[in-house]
C-alpha cells in the first residue's frame, strides 16, 4: 500500500505546479494590464500632443508671415531710394544740360 500511494503523489505534485504556475501567470497579467492608463489619460495624452503640434505650426506660420512682411518693406524701401537715386540723377544732368545751353 505504501507503494501505490508513492505512485500516486509524484503524479499530483507536477499536476500542482502547473495549476499554480497557470494561476501566476493569469495574476500577473491581470496585474500588467491594470497598471497601464486608461482610455481617458491616453485621450489626454493625445489631445495635448495634438495641441502642441498645432501651436507649432501657428508659430511657424506666424514666423513666416514675419519675414514675408519684412522682405517686402525692404523691397518696398529699395524701391524708394531707387526711384530718389533716379530723380536725383535727372535732376543733376537737367541741370548740367541747362549750364551748357547758356
């Protein structure tokens, strides 16, 4: 009889280890799983990247508006001083035809 119930344990003990190994195995899921964020921080976490990215852009927009506007001043600027070179210089040669007339 001592025999049989020998037979009998070995065959119990891996049959124990693997329900609890199968029972640790499901805790730890479970507990992975719980640990992470929810739907709402993740919604969050999105919307806020979403956000900067679009204050990025209106910055660069804005930035580019910038320099639009400030290389046209300076076209508009150079134009000017062009447009007085030009009158300054038909001035003068008017003036040194007129001498010469006399």
């Amino acid at each position: 009889m001592y025999f049989c119930t020998e037979l009998i344990k070995p065959k119990q003990k891996p049959k124990m280890k693997k329900v609890l190994s199968i029972v640790a195995v499901a805790v730890l899921s479970a507990a992975f799983v719980s640990c992470g964020p929810s739907k709402e921080e993740l919604a969050a976490k999105q919307k806020q990247t979403e956000d900067s990215l679009a204050a990025v852009a209106q910055q660069q927009a804005d930035s580019l508006a910038k320099v639009a506007e400030a290389e046209a001043a300076a076209a508009a600027e150079a134009t000017a001083k062009m447009a007085a070179d030009s009158t300054r210089m038909a001035d003068s040669v008017a003036a040194a035809t007129k001498g010469k007339k006399k």
